[in-house]
C-alpha cells in the first residue's frame, strides 16, 4: 500500500510533468489572447468611425432624393 509520502512523491512527479508538456500551450494560449485583444481595440475604432461616417453621410447629405412614400 502506498504511504501519503508515496502519493505525494507521484503528484509532485506528475505535476512536473504536465508543466512541461503543459507549457508550449500556454505560451499559444498568451499569443492568441494578446491578439484578439488587438482586435477588439480595432475593432471598436471602426465601429466608432462608421457610427460618426453614418451620422454624417445621410441622405440628405449626399444629395440622394428623398424616397416616395405610397
């Protein structure tokens, strides 16, 4: 039977173990977050540029006739 300084000799071993493999992932995982969150900054740029590029392009703006209503 194994003693509780067996069990944590064996946990110590698999936890060293799974840092190993574990830690070309996190670097990944580090990578991608650090880019999606350059992609929301971006992203909100945009919006916030379409939303004043809205407000000023209407229709009237651009000089489009106004639609007929029937």
């Amino acid at each position: 039977m194994l003693t509780q300084t067996d069990l944590k000799s064996i946990d110590g071993l698999f936890d060293k173990k799974l840092d190993t493999k574990l830690r070309p992932i996190k670097s990944d995982i580090k990578n991608i977050s650090t880019k999606v969150n350059s992609i929301e900054k971006e992203v909100k740029k945009v919006a916030r540029g379409l939303r004043k590029t809205s407000d000023f392009l209407d229709e009237e703006h651009l000089g489009f006739p106004q639609p007929a209503i029937i």
